[in-house]
C-alpha cells in the first residue's frame, strides 16, 4: 500500500508540473505576441455610419474624411478604450430618406451588430433615430439641425454635435433688432427640418414684435414662391433650403430683379464658400449672373471651429485639424467640397462618442457587462451610453462639447456678410448670454441697411394757396359790395320806392350774402394753417357761417316770393282782404326758418360733432430710384353719422330752394307796389337754387380732390351771391343816380328844381323817382293819344261835311240837330275833343303839358283804356 501510495503521489505530482510549466510557456508567448502584435486581441465595436456624399447637402465628401482621422487617432490611443477597437461601416445617403431608410435595413440586419449609429442630414437622422428606439441604439449626428430632433419623447436616444437650427433664430432676431426692421418674409424648402425651424422663428419674431409678412415654401421649383414675393414685395427675406435649392431659388431671384441695394437675404451659413459659382445643369444662369444676384446676403452659422489656439481631447488645435483635413482631401478645393464647414463636428462627434464608451467600461465592468456584450435586445449598455453622452464636456477642434437636456450642441453663432463675392465675418452672438460681439465692417449696396419695406411717406395734400388767395380776394370783394348795399339800403331807406321793396328783407338778404362769403374763408383753411386741435373748430365755423348765411339770404327772399304769391294768386274777394301788408309776418317767417337751422345745428353738435377724419388715398410712386411711396393723405370735416346730417340738410333746404322756384314761377306775371321787386327777387331765386342743387351733388362727389372741391363750392357761393346783390341792389342804385341826374339837369337847364320843391312841399307828398318816371311815360303816351284824336276828329269833321253835302242834296232829309248828346260816342269809346281844353283842367295845362304832380294813379289808367 506504502508502494502504491508513493507511486501514485509521484505520478500526481509529475502531472502538476507539466501543467504549471504549459501555463507558464502559454502566458509567456502570449505576453510576447501581445507585445509585438498590440492590436492583435482587442475587441472591435461597429459604427454605423450614413454619410450623404451627394444630394441636397453633399457634407459626407469632408466629413467622412474627418471621422476617419479621428478614428485612427483613437484606436492608437492606450488611454482610450483600450481593449477596443472603433470601426466605422458607412453607406452614402445621398441625403435622402428613402434611400436612408432601405440602408438602414441593411445596417440592423447585417452583421456585425452596431453599437451607434451616425445619421448626417436632418431629414435623415429623422428616419433613424426615431427607428433606432426600437433597437436600443444610441444616435450620433453630426450634421442634422433639425429642430424636431430636439424633441425627446419622440427621439429619446438622440444626440448631435451639429446645434439645432433654432440656435440661427436669435441671432437672426438679434440683427433685425440691430438693423431695425419689423416686417420680413420667408422663403423655405418644404422639409421637416426647415417648417420647424421657421415654426420657431416665427415665434421668436413675434415675441420680439416683429412680423412676418409673407410665408412661401416649394418643394422642387421655386419660381412660383420667389414671383410672389416679388409681388408682395417683400424685402428682408429668410431663405431656408439646402444648397442645391439655394441656387435654383437664386436664379429665379435674379430673373425676378429680386436682389440689390432694396434686399436682403438670409442664408443658412453652412453652404461651400463658393456654392454659386458651382457649375448646376438644373438651373440657367451663368455664375457672373449668380454672383450678382447673391451679392450683400448674409448667413448666420453655427460657429465650428474653435477660433482660440486650444488643444483639447485630441490634442490639436483646430489649424492642425484643418491642416490633416487638407492632407486627407488630397488637395480638393475646400470650396467645393461639401461639408468642410461641419468637418470639425464630424471629427468631434467621434471623439464623444469615444470618450462616453470609454467611460461606460468601468460602470459596465461592475455590472458584469462588457461593451462587447451589446445586442438591440440590451437596454442597460445602451442606458450606459446615453448616460455618459448626456454628461459629454470636452474641448474639441470645434469649440467646447456639451449637450442641453434635448442632446443638442451648445454653441456661439457666426454672422458673415458676402461681400465682393466671399464671405466677411461681421460679427459673433452668444445666445446663452445675449451678447452680441459686432466688428462694424458690414458694407451695403447703398448707403444704409435697406429698409424691410418701401419707405411709405405720408404726406398731406393741402389746398393749393394760389386757388385759395384769388377766390379769397373775390370773397373779400364781395363782402365789400354787400357792405356797400347794406349801406345804400339804409342810407336810402325813407325813398319810398326802397321802402316798397321791403328794405329790412333786403339788409337780411345782404348781411346772409356778407356771411356765405365769409365762410369761404374756413372753407379754404386747412392743415397747413392751423392745428389738428384747431381743425374742428375750423369745421364750426363752415357749418354755422354757411347754414345761417344761407337762411337769412334765401329765407329773405323766400319769405318775399311767398308773400306775394300768397296775396296775387288768390282770389279776388280774398286777395282784397289780404292786400293789407304787415311786415312783422315777414320777418316772422325769415325768423322761424332761422330759428330751424339754429336748432338743428346745435343738434347736429351736441349729438355728433364734427371732428378730423384722414382719407387715404392709392400709394404713389415718387420720380428717381427712390425706395419711397408716397401715400397722399387729405383732412375731412367729418362725423359719426355725417351722411344722415347731411341727408336731412340737403332735404330740408332741397324742399325750400324747389318751393321757391314754384313761387317765382308763380308770380312771374304779378305786378305790386307793396314789394316792388319781387320779379329780381325771382330771378335770384333762380339762380341760388339751380347752383346749389348742381354743388351740393358735386362737391359731394369731389370731396377727395381738395382743389376743384374748394373752387367749385366756393365759385358757386360767390356767383349766386354777387348775382344776388346785382339783381336786388344795383337797379336801385341804378335809378337812384338817374334821378339824381335828371334832377340835376332840370336844375340847370330849366330852373324847375325848386318850384317842384316847393309843390311837393305844399302839398306835402314826396315825389320820388320811380313815381316821376311814370309821369313821363304818361306824358308820352298822352301826346300820342292825342295825335291820334285829333286825327279821328279831322276825320269826323270829313264826314260832317260829306253828311251836310248829302242832305243839301236831299231836301226831304231832316236837318242835322245839334244836340249833344248825339255827339256821343257809343259806350266804352273816348270822348271826341277837338282841343287841349276839352279835357279836364286837372291834366292838362294851359301850356300843354301834364304836371307831375297831378299824376294820380286813378287819373293815369284811364290813359291806357
């Protein structure tokens, strides 16, 4: 048993050597291999990358090579995943969902299984991350500014170097707050990226007190959307659009004339520096046309490249970034290569990524988990991932790296302006703080910033005062001549053919002509002459000068006219009794007419009074490249219910002028001595009643042209008031001058003035001139009458001969009787007189001729029998 035992403990302990020694050659070819092989051994984790190397943005032809370098850079670092290596699997999106969508496909259902995946474009990483939910795969973006992405119930698991387009928002705010525009328009690509980012905009401007006036979108061509907005003439213009669109919208603008000194255009900043002058077979313009018509934009970008001299995670600064990135174009033209701008975001989006898995391995590793171990069904690596992105802070060739809650970048805004056909930075906004950094040098086509529309001057169009002095000067002249007939009226006021025409009617007539005529004046006056607080007085005074003017002008003459068709046009036994004339029922009646306008006028002012309103009218266009309008704006007396004043004056008066043209048509053929000049009172009738029914309508209808409005409303009222006067005043006059001037004569040439001062003094009558005219008419016809007596008297003794001869002749013929009475004429004839003296003593003298003053009216009719 001893023997047994020993041998199998000598055998047991021979194996145990062989084993440690095999363990040992193991561990230590593996730690040679491991030396000379580094790599050799690490764990590969797969990218999935989509880079759009063509379409609406090309930015995979730099960012590509810039994800490139800094995955090599990563895979040599020993400080950074470790025993990990990154390889990237990529596809072209050419920027387009569809084609995003079946290369996703193939990224989920092919092996090997990806950790990440970074989407580019907008709409792009749309369609990814709000599918990579279903796969617990954390999204990376590095070239997407949607602001939909920002949503994180919908994109729970999103992440993006490149800010959300909504960052470009307060900048633009900011600029147009600076320039001092209220009004502008947009212009956008009908993608989800741009509708939410102008959906913010427009909230953002809003807030700020801005509007926007016009909203155009296209979806392929934009010459429809840029014609409306020509149209509607916008001039501070947002243009949302990737930059293939960005050229087919510019050459409709410059087809448009929508470009120069009146616009400004703003671009998104992350196009090629040289985008307008790429070569494009879908658009017809050549790239001095393109070059004209982009002339002055500007471009707010998001600022991707740290300006300061930094080394950060990746131990370069951003000009060696740029100088490797150059490296790794083989001398491509940055201008022409898409995405160079977004190439640093690229480059720091894999640097996220590597230090957020880095720092997953060590929470992962006391879980048991490995970063290998990661499958879609795994939702803790995937919490891990998210969780170390969220808390992200690194500096990075583009600036400082940080994500907000909704996993969007963080960063200062670029403002550039193009100026001779490249791009000038103007200034910098940092919005966490509002501060905006402004370097003065931005340059445009004129003078100024152009205004965010057609500068609208308003301007009053005032009453051209060459009008207004000369029709004033006949006013004035004609309120002289009323003064001048009010005073003859008075001054002659106890000649008794000024007292049958009712005098104290025509003072009236003459101080309501005296107040039409001052109310030209007020008429005339406007804006350039007074106050807008004085206006409405100005407003008064037409009215009441005008409403009162007229009613004691026409109201004395209607009162007139109606007088004596009231007592002429009766019947004889009623127009008997009414012939008795009391003047207090004339002035009674120019009372009540007056006393009617005073209360509707006070009225019309206490209910509605007149105030200021402003009419505007169509813009015009000023002479010269002028960007003005003048907008004509003109004063108006006006109310609340002006129409319905106006309509119950024009009614009432309307009424008053056709009942007195009836009255003066009426009493045409009516001749009396209580009102002597009724007929001129008709004719003036006539005339102030056909000018104001052809004004009234008139002015109306020309109240927006200032100028014939006042010339056609004043002319009026001075015509019908000078005819006025004319026809009522100056026959009076006329005759007053005549007599005196007959009276003069007969002073010197026959000496009878005194003894017919004296006639009339004894028999205490006044003769007057109207009276002494008659006489001489009578005289006249008497003379006549009397030739024609005499003869018919020759005639009778011509017959009394050939009768006599007769009855000689015929003795048997009684002999002619002289008896008077058969002497006779037959009834309704002339008596037969053979001489002066045979008439009464009373008309004739023995000189033969009539004296004036035994003109008896009843005496003088029997002349015209």
């Amino acid at each position: 048993m001893p023997t047994m035992a020993k041998l199998s403990w000598q055998h047991h302990s021979r194996g145990r050597r062989l084993v440690s020694t095999s363990y040992f050659v193991l561990a230590t070819l593996t730690l040679l291999f491991s030396w000379s092989c580094p790599v050799l051994g690490k764990k590969k984790l797969y990218i999935g990358a989509l880079f759009p190397m063509s379409g609406g943005w090309p930015g995979g032809q730099a960012c590509l090579p810039a994800a490139q370098m800094a995955l090599d850079l990563v895979n040599k670092r020993t400080d950074i995943l470790p025993d990990y290596e990154l390889e990237l699997i990529y596809y072209d999106s050419m920027c387009d969902p569809g084609e995003a969508t079946k290369l996703l496909y193939d990224l989920l259902y092919t092996e090997p299984i990806k950790i990440v995946l970074m989407p580019g474009c907008s709409s792009v990483s749309t369609l990814v991350a709000e599918a990579a939910r279903m796969w617990n795969l954390i999204v990376l973006s590095y070239g997407s500014s949607s602001p939909a992405l920002s949503n994180r119930q919908r994109f729970p698991t999103f992440f993006r170097t490149h800010p959300s387009a909504t960052l470009h928002n307060p900048t633009r705010v900011q600029l147009f707050q600076k320039w001092k525009w209220t009004k502008i328009a947009t212009i956008q690509q009908t993608t989800e990226v741009f509708t939410s980012t102008l959906d913010d905009l427009e909230q953002r401007v809003k807030e700020a007190g801005i509007e926007i006036s016009v909203r155009q979108s296209f979806l392929t061509d934009p010459a429809v959307a840029v014609k409306n907005l020509k149209r509607q003439d916008a001039r501070i213009i947002v243009g949302l659009f990737y930059e293939t669109e960005a050229r087919k919208v510019f050459c409709e603008v410059y087809k448009e004339k929508l470009y120069g000194k009146k616009y400004v255009w703003f671009l998104i900043g992350w196009y090629a520096d040289n985008w307008f002058k790429i070569k494009d077979p879908s658009i017809n313009c050549t790239v001095e046309q393109m070059t004209e018509a982009v002339e002055g934009h500007v471009t707010t970008e998001i600022v991707m490249l740290n300006p300061e001299t930094v080394r950060g995670a990746s131990n370069l600064t951003s000009q060696e970034f740029l100088a490797q990135l150059m490296s790794k174009l083989g001398g491509k033209n940055p201008e022409e290569t898409g995405g160079f701008q977004e190439a640093p975001l690229a480059y720091d989006a894999v640097w996220a990524l590597a230090l957020a898995l880095n720092k997953t391995v060590g929470p992962l590793k006391a879980k048991g988990r490995r970063l290998e171990d990661f499958n879609y069904n795994n939702k803790d690596i995937t919490a891990e991932i998210y969780r170390a992105l969220n808390t992200s802070s690194f500096e990075g060739v583009s600036g400082h790296v940080v994500f907000d809650a909704q996993g969007s970048r963080m960063a200062w805004t670029l403002i550039e302006q193009l100026q001779g056909g490249s791009y000038k930075k103007i200034g910098y906004f940092d919005m966490t703080k509002g501060n905006l950094s402004w370097y003065g040098n931005d340059r445009w086509i004129g003078s100024d910033p152009p205004a965010d529309q057609t500068v609208v001057i308003q301007k009053f169009r005032y009453l051209s005062q060459k009008l207004f002095v000369s029709v004033s000067v006949f006013a004035g002249l004609g309120i002289l001549m009323g003064i001048v007939c009010l005073t003859f009226n008075i001054y002659n006021s106890n000649v008794r053919y000024i007292q049958n025409s009712q005098p104290y009617l025509n003072n009236m007539t003459a101080v309501g002509c005296m107040m039409a005529l001052a109310a030209v004046f007020p008429l005339g006056i406007d804006g350039l002459h007074v106050r807008n607080s004085q206006f409405p007085v100005v407003c008064q005074f037409r009215l009441w000068l005008l409403g009162l003017g007229f009613s004691l002008a026409y109201g004395s003459m209607f009162t007139k006219i109606w007088w004596v068709h009231t007592v002429f046009t009766k019947k004889d036994e009623k127009k008997d009794k009414r012939k008795h004339l009391e003047p207090w029922k004339l002035y009674a009646t120019v009372g009540v007419l007056l006393v009617i306008d005073i209360l509707s006028l006070m009225v019309w002012q206490i209910v509605d009074p007149l105030h200021i309103t402003v009419e505007k009218f169509t813009k015009e266009a000023p002479k010269g490249d002028v960007d003005e309008l003048i907008e004509p704006l003109l004063q108006h007396c006006s109310s609340e219910k002006m129409n319905t004043w106006l309509g119950v004056v024009y009614g009432y008066k309307g009424l008053l002028l056709l009942l007195g043209i009836f009255l003066a048509y009426e009493t045409k053929s009516v001749s009396t001595e209580k009102i002597n000049d009724h007929r001129a009172v008709g004719m003036a009738i006539y005339n102030v009643s056909v000018l104001c029914m052809i004004t009234a309508p008139v002015t109306m209808i020309l109240s927006s042209k200032q100028d014939a409005s006042f010339a056609f409303a004043s002319l009026a009222i001075i015509f019908s008031v000078y005819i006025t006067l004319v026809v009522l005043f100056v026959p009076k006059m006329w005759c007053n001058q005549c007599q005196q001037r007959r009276q003069m004569r007969r002073l010197i040439t026959r000496g009878e003035w005194q003894s017919d001062q004296q006639e009339t003094m004894k028999t205490g009558s006044s003769t007057n001139n109207n009276d002494e005219e008659k006489s001489r008419q009578l005289e006249r016809e008497n003379k006549e009458l009397q030739k024609i007596i005499q003869e018919k008297e020759e005639r009778v003794s011509e017959l009394r001969n050939q009768l006599s001869e007769r009855q000689a002749l015929s003795p048997s013929l009684p002999a002619p009787q002289n008896d008077p009475k058969s002497l006779l004429p037959p009834p309704g004839y002339p008596l037969a007189v053979s001489d002066n003296h045979s008439l009464p003593p009373t008309l004739y003298q023995p000189d033969g001729k009539i004296n004036r003053n035994s003109c008896h009216p009843g005496r003088l009719q029997l002349l015209y029998k």
